[in-house]
C-alpha cells in the first residue's frame, strides 16, 4: 500500500468514530434530499420560505454548514413536501439494502450501502427482500 493511500486509510478509521464527521455528514445528506426536493417540484428558495412562513434569508441558512436543525425544524420542512422525517439507530455493518445510509456517497469508504434515505424502498418491499434473502428450505 502506498503512504498516500495508507494516511487515507488512517483517516478514514479516525474519521469513523469522529462524531462530528456524522453530524456534518447528516446536515450535508438533508440538505442534499431538501434540494432535490426543491428541484424535483420546481420550487425556489423563496417558494420554500413562503411555504414554511420564514424569510429566504432563513432557507439560505438551511444549506449553510452552520445550520444546526431542531427535530421540529427538520419536521415542518418535511411537512411542507407532504413527507416525514425517519430517524433510526442502525448497525453501521448491517448488509446493503437493509439499512438506511445516512451519509452522502462520496463520504462512503465501500460501496456496499445502496440506499439513501430517499431511496430506500417501501416497507412493504424492504420486508419483500429482506424475506427474499432469508435461506430457502430443501423439499
């Protein structure tokens, strides 16, 4: 291994347990899903913010590193997209499909993990796989 790739590697376990690399991490993810969002109902953030009662200079905020959102917050915004905020305690190792990934995919060391949280499937079809993968038995 080169003494490049060595230090990103070193990086990457310190970067694992640095609960503020999650918590940035989250805050990139929402802010992320919130313009997707936006570009995918064709709304600005002067829409958002009529939406939400707020001024535009608040939305700006949103997508600033330095917001750090109430679960209230992150809530009202989600209700003025008609969706709900989901927050879960998952194994970090847990196999793809079967845990929702709350860190952007550039941040991810391995691409084992699938879904974002958007793009996760129902639950219906989350239980439909999760049945799937489970061992057959011989008749």
């Amino acid at each position: 291994m080169t003494e490049r790739a060595e230090w990103f590697r070193r990086l990457g376990e310190k970067l694992e347990q640095d609960p503020v690399y999650w918590t940035e991490s989250l805050k990139l993810e929402f802010a992320e899903e919130l313009s997707r969002l936006m570009d995918e109902r064709g709304l600005t953030k002067t829409d958002l913010a009529t939406k939400l009662g707020c001024s535009r200079a608040y939305i700006t905020k949103v997508f600033n590193t330095t917001f750090n959102p109430t679960l209230e917050t992150l809530t009202k915004i989600a209700l003025a997209f008609d969706a709900q905020v989901e927050l879960k305690l998952v194994p970090r190792d847990a196999p793809s499909g079967k845990r929702a990934v709350a860190v952007p995919s550039t941040h991810r060391r391995e691409h084992r993990h699938e879904f974002a949280a958007a793009d996760r499937p129902s639950r219906a079809k989350r239980n439909e796989f999760i049945a799937s993968d489970k061992p057959r038995r011989k008749e």
